[in-house]
C-alpha cells in the first residue's frame, strides 16, 4: 500500500534530479534532446510527495522501448503509456516511490503543458500557496488512499493548468 506523504520543500531536490538526469542521459545518449526537472519537487517553495520527476524529450519516442532493460539495470520499471498516449512512463522505488520519468517526442503538447504547470507555479506565488495548502490537507485526509488523495487534487490542477498554459503562451 502506497502511503501518501506530502513534505516541505527540500533543498537537496534539485541536485537529485542531477543525478538521475544524469544517469538517464547516459543511457538514451544522443536521443535525448532535453531532460526538465518537473513537478512538485522542481518548484521551490511548493510542498510536494518526495518523489523526483524528471520529463525527457526524445528524437523519437519509438526507439525508447529499446532502453527498457538499461533502466530496468539503474532500477526504474517500464510502464509503457500508463494511461498516456504518445508517452513512455517509468518508476523507480515501487510502494516507496523515489522517481517517475516521463518521456515525450519533441513537439508533443504535453512538454508545454507541464513546463508551463511549473514556471506558473514558480512565479505566481498565490497559486503555489493555493495549492501546497491543497496538497497538505488532502494527505492528512486520505493518508493511505492515493486515488482520493489524486482526485481531490483534479480540479485546481485543471483550473491552473489553463491559467498556465495561456501564460506560457503569452511568454
């Protein structure tokens, strides 16, 4: 069972990001062309579940399937599309998450969409308090039912995912 722990911003976040960024990189070598720290843990300041994601954008995301056994070798499990299409999904730690790569073809809308989601939060600091009050409240909640935890989450998400992306766009 997947227990749900929301945490202060950590300061050390970045540098873990680094490091699996690193890793990754070395694996997918010149397929990738960008790797981003995204997610709660990439925006300062934002309480979040201590799990790292990292977004790679790829030349072509049908050659990742042939790396699944190099990141199944640093720990991740390939998770196809998990709900995504035109995405490839892997998670390191199992119940005790510690990372999620999610990996898109470059021009995919999605990139946008969570780059957008981050530097929103990063400098509208209302929103990032908004939702880290959310985040908070909803652990303490539902501590141990990660789909409630998810769900009551939806509809802020959505609602600043679009002030976001309209603001990417504007940038």
């Amino acid at each position: 069972m997947r227990k749900v722990e929301v945490t202060q911003y950590n300061n050390d976040w970045p540098a873990k990001f680094q490091q699996e960024a690193d890793k990754i990189g070395a694996i997918f070598g010149t397929e990738i062309i960008d790797i981003y720290h995204i997610g709660s843990t990439s925006v300062p300041g934002l309480s979040a579940k201590p799990i790292i994601d990292s977004m790679v954008v790829v030349k072509n995301l049908h050659h990742v399937d042939n790396f699944n056994n190099e990141m199944m070798a640093i720990g991740y499990e390939p998770k196809g599309e998990n709900g995504i299409p035109r995405r490839r999904y892997f998670q390191k730690g199992g119940d005790n998450r510690t990372h999620h790569v999610h990996i898109y073809a470059q021009g995919d809308p999605n990139i946008d969409r969570h780059l957008a989601f981050r530097d929103y939060l990063r400098t509208h600091p209302d929103a990032l308090k908004q939702y880290g009050q959310l985040k908070e409240a909803l652990a303490n909640q539902f501590p141990t039912d990660i789909a409630a935890y998810i769900a009551g989450k939806e509809q802020l998400v959505l609602a600043i995912e679009k002030k976001a992306v309209a603001w990417y766009q504007r940038k």
